[in-house]
C-alpha cells in the first residue's frame, strides 16, 4: 500500500514541484533547493498557496477514475473524462501544443472511432510527445499482479487515445514498466544492473516489433544510463545531450529513469535529501520540460521508496493530494483482491 500511494503521490508532487521551472531555461540543484526550502517554509504559516499540477495529473487522475469506474480499459470514457477535464478546468494546465486538437474532436463529433483524431494528427504520423509516459503511473499499479504483455497492452490503449507514433506508445510503455518492476522489487540496495537489462531486453523486444531489427534508440539510451552511472559525476550538458529533456517521450523517459537511479547515491548539494527528495530535486535541476520529467521519476522513486519517503510538507502543498490519495488506495484493492 505503501508503495501504490508513493507512486502517485510520487508522481503529483513532481508534476507540482517541476512546473514552476518547466522551460525557464535556469534550473540548477541549488535553484531548486531553494525552492524546496521555501515550499517547506510556507506549509507551516497560514494561508500557504498550494502549488497547482498541470496537465500531467489532471490526465493521470482520469485513467485512474475510468480505469476503477470500469474494472478496465474503456475508450469512450476515458476519453470522455480527458475532455471533460480539460473543458472544466479553470486553471491553466499547461497542455501540449497539439493533443487539445483531439479534445475538441471528441467534444464536437460524434466519434465511433474515438482513436481516430489520435491517428490523424501530425498528418497521420501520430504525436510522439510524453504525453502518454506522463500519465501512465496508474496502468503499472493496475497491473500489479500481471505479466508485463497484459501491461503493455492496456499502455498502449491508454496511450493511444492520444498518441499514436510507435516513439509515443514504447516511450508510455518503458515508464510503466519501469514502475512495474520497482514496484515488484524489494531488494536493497536496489539491484540497478538488474533492473536496466531487464528493461534493455523488453525494449529490444517490442522496438524490434514496431520498427524492425535496426532501429532501437531507446534501448541504445538504457546502455547510456549504464555507462552515466559508471562515472562519478556526468555533467548535466552531456546528460540532455545523451538522454534529452524535451517534450517528446524518447528525449524524457530514459532521463527519468536515469534520475531515479542517481539519486540512489549521494549527490552533490543535497547530503540532507533522502533518494526520494533527491530524484526529484535532481530530475527539475536538469531543466527542460521539468514538471514532466519529475512526474515520471516521482512515480518510479515513490514506487520504490514508499510514501513515507515523501515529505509531509511536499504532499500538502500540492493540489490533488486527496485524490490522488484515495485513487492510490483503491488502485490498491483492486491489484491485490
Ligand atoms: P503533444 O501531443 O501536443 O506533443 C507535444 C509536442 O511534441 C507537440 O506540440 C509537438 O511540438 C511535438 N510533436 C509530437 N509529435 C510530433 C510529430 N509526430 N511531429 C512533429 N512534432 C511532434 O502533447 P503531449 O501530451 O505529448 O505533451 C506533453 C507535454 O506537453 C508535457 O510535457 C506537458 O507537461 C506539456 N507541456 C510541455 C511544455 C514544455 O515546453 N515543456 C509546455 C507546455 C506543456
Ligand atoms: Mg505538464
Ligand atoms: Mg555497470
Ligand atoms: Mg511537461
């Protein structure tokens, strides 16, 4: 229980906590700390202002509604909830600059094929964006107690609504599974050489399905991982040059992964940080699209390190917490009946 709650609430305070440096080019640890330090400071005075999530966790809270709703996946009302959501909202969620499109399809047409706007964006490529891995926490714990095929098949559903390029749907689908696994080890130390060959060998599998056997660039960014945690401190320069911290979902998955694996170690500025504070403060110092990057990584180290790794302060200064709570909870229950 522990575990499920520190995934999604791993995944709100990322979401929360990166959005204020999404894009603003001048992210450091230190400028991050500071942050933090200041957030903790607030929860203790009266009247602190709640830091508010973005599309990341508006979207995530509706998988997880539609997927306990239904006992599964249900297109037409999940994609209902998504513009439902969206719509409604009076606050400014930060959305991609193309997947409100699909939005607006739904809510004007009427859609036999609620896939179909999905298919038809980028002249029929598909996004390739990380809009599918920001959201897909929800489907790893729904899983919980099935084989990584039955995983991939409900990740690619849920992303697919939105997502159609093959880059989108495998990107979704190595953040899943990356939570799948953690949340299914608990071993200490975590067994990081493990976890990454385990996690090389599904990605050749299914790269080599989607693409054919000479093309598989996110595997080739799993090695990476492996030889930046070999050296002693990589410079952040060479990690978004290698791993990317973009919008898409092959230029910030594997860099979430690779922040929830540094921060297993020490890292420079934050000796007082346990592994969870420090993923997290870690994944928004490398800048980019922050509050996605940090969403992704949350979920992976919450998963692992269980919610009490979590400070108080950070979940109640974030918008969501209750819900997300409780949709934790119940993900839960139903994984484990
Ligand atoms: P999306 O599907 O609109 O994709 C995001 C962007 O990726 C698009 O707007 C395009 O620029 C680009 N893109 C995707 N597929 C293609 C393609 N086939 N050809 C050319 N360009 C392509 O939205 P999404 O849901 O994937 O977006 C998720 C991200 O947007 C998240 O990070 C979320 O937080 C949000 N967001 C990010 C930023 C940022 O600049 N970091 C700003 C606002 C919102
Ligand atoms: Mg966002
Ligand atoms: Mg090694
Ligand atoms: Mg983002």
């Amino acid at each position: 229980m522990s575990r499920f709650r520190g995934c999604l609430i791993g995944a709100l305070v990322g979401d929360c906590f990166g959005k204020p440096f999404e894009e603003t080019g001048k992210t450091t640890i230190e400028s991050v700390k500071k942050f933090v330090d200041n957030v903790e400071a607030e929860k203790s005075k009266k009247n602190a202002k709640i830091l508010h999530y973005t599309d990341d966790t508006e979207m995530r809270l509706s998988v997880e509604a539609s997927l306990l709703k239904h006992k599964g996946f249900d297109a037409q009302d999940m994609a209902k909830r998504f513009a439902k959501e969206y719509f409604a909202s009076k606050i400014y969620r930060n959305y991609g600059g193309h997947v409100t499109k699909i939005f607006s399809d739904w809510s004007s047409k009427h859609l036999e094929d609620v896939f179909l706007p999905a298919r038809q964006q980028f002249n029929g490529a598909g996004s390739y964006g990380n809009g599918g891995g920001m959201r897909i926490a929800p489907a790893a714990l729904f899983m919980y107690n099935e084989n990584s095929q039955k995983l991939k098949e409900l990740t690619d559903k849920i992303t697919q609504l939105t997502h159609t390029h093959n880059l989108g749907i495998l990107g979704a689908y190595l953040q899943a599974q990356a939570i799948h696994l953690v949340l299914n080890t608990t071993e200490s130390p975590f067994p990081t050489e493990r976890f990454l060959d385990k996690l090389i060998e599904t990605m050749i599998y299914y790269e080599e399905e989607a693409f054919g056997k000479s093309y598989s660039q996110k595997h080739q960014k799993l090695k990476v991982i492996k030889e930046f945690l070999d050296e002693p401190d990589v410079d952040k320069r060479k990690i978004i040059h290698k791993l990317g911290n973009n919008v898409t979902a092959l230029g910030s998955v594997p860099t979430s992964i690779y922040s929830f694996l540094r921060a297993l170690s020490d890292i420079d500025g934050l000796k007082e940080r346990n592994a969870f504070e420090r993923t997290v403060i870690y994944a928004i110092s490398l800048g980019g699209d922050t509050d996605t990057i940090a969403t992704m990584a949350g979920a992976i180290a919450g998963a692992y390190w269980g919610e009490e790794a979590i400070p108080i302060t950070w979940q109640q200064n974030c918008e969501g917490l209750a819900l997300t709570q409780k949709h934790a909870s119940s993900l839960y229950e139903y994984a484990n009946k």
